[in-house]
C-alpha cells in the first residue's frame, strides 16, 4: 500500500490531492481521519495504529459490509419464501419507487 | 445538253427576299429588381417579420417565467415529502429486518451477524443504506422498475 510518492517535494504536492473524497465525497470525513493519523504516525507504525479508521474508510469506500447484509437478509428471505414460511402480501415490502 | 438545262429541277435555294439578319449580340437576363431595390425588401420584410414574432415572443416569455416560478416554488416541498417518505421506509425496513431474522443465530439489526458497519461512530448513529439494502426486502419488479427506471421513461 503505497500512498505518497518515493521523494516528496513541492513539485509532487501540486498534484498530490486531485483525487480524493474531500470535495463531493460521503467519505470525506472517515478518508481525512484516516490520512491524518497516518500523517502523524507514518505508513509503517500508521499500518498498525490506524487499522481501525482504515477499516471504516474502507467501508466507505467499497460498502463491503452494507452489500454482505443485503446478501445475507435476501438469502434469508429466499429461504423463507421456499420453505413457505412468508406468504401472499407477506413476501415482500417495496419502497415507493421515487422516494430513494 | 441545253434541253437538260430547261428541265425544272429542285435546288436549295434562299427564301425569297434574301435571308433575314443574324442576331449576334449578347441578350442578357430580364432583371426584375435591382440590387438596391432587393436590399430594401429584404430589409422591409425582415422588419415586419420582427414586429410580428415579437408579439408572441413576449407572451412566450411570460409563460415561461410563470412556469418556472411555480417549479422553483415548489421544489422544497416537494423534495421534502420524498425525505419523508425515505425516513418512513428506512423504519419499516428496520422492522422488517427484525421480523425476518428473528431466528437467525448471531444476528442484530443494523448489523452483520453482530459487527457494526462503522466501528467510531455511535450506535445510533443513522447510516444511510445503499440501493441494494433500501431495496433488500422489495420484490424484484418493483427493484427493476426503480433500477432501469430512466430506459422506461
């Protein structure tokens, strides 16, 4: 996990921050907890130290766990359909379709 | 050979009176307007034109203005009544949720098999769901109509 370059110098640094998730991204706040404590600690001891706000940026970023509920939950559901244990009107609960 | 000569034969000759004068001078085209006079109309026109469009246009304008006016003026309120809709489902979402994995072992809600989605933050915190968990419980057409709901259209 390689994140600033080899040699740092204000050349890098023009185009350092292009991309990120600090202008539009929902994860602005959890990536710049995240790099801070990186700054203050560097990679290696940050590697060990910051695993935690790693691990919520990394969530945020690829919504791994919030996709592994849905699995779970519908493979539930699926389950119970098939056994016949939800039936009818009871199958299913849609939202309305323009209020996401 | 003088008795051949007073046989009548046929010979091509002119038209009596000679032939009529050849026309070779140069005949150029009937021009209707002059350069200046097709300016003018071209002028005239476009004016008159003008006058009249602008009638409308300023009728169409003040449509338009009216009807955007009432488009902004209820935009608020009509992006609030769909917040309202989405807080009200993500609640039913969340009962439903228990409802169905009520049996499940290792399972709390909110959560996968007992670990939090985000660990810093406080429980209660609301975390938004994605597409595929607000639409967890739905039924798959009415997932398809929401997903591809701009090729319908």
């Amino acid at each position: 996990m390689s994140i600033s370059p080899f040699l740092r110098n204000p050349v890098t640094d023009i185009t350092g921050g292009l991309v990120s998730h600090q202008m539009l991204g929902s994860c602005q706040k959890q990536e710049i907890r995240y790099m801070d404590c990186l700054e203050a600690y560097g990679l290696d001891r940050g590697r060990v130290k910051c695993s935690e706000l790693f691990e919520d940026f990394h969530e945020c970023q690829t919504k791994t766990k919030q996709f592994k509920r849905f699995v779970a939950m519908r493979k539930e559901r699926d389950r119970q359909i098939a056994e016949g244990k939800l039936k009818g009107d009871e199958k299913y609960l849609s939202p309305r379709i323009d209020s996401f | 050979m003088s008795e051949a000569c007073q046989i009548a034969r046929k010979q091509d000759l002119p038209p009596p009176g000679g032939y009529k004068p050849i026309p070779f001078q140069r005949l150029p085209a009937k021009q209707y307007f002059s350069g200046y006079t097709m300016f003018a109309m071209y002028i005239g026109i476009t004016a008159v034109s003008a006058y009249l469009y602008n009638i409308n246009a300023k009728r169409i304008a003040k449509n338009e203005i009216e009807m955007r006016s009432a488009k902004m003026a209820i935009y608020p309120m009509l992006l609030a009544e769909r917040d309202r809709e989405y807080l009200k489902q993500l609640r039913r979402n969340r009962d439903a949720e228990a409802e169905l994995m009520r049996d499940v072992p290792g399972w709390e809600v909110g959560t996968y098999y007992g670990e939090r989605v985000y660990k810093l933050v406080p429980p209660d915190t609301l975390i938004e769901p994605i597409f595929h968990e607000y639409y967890a419980h739905s039924s798959p057409t009415e997932w398809f109509r929401r997903a591809y709901h701009k090729l319908r259209c």
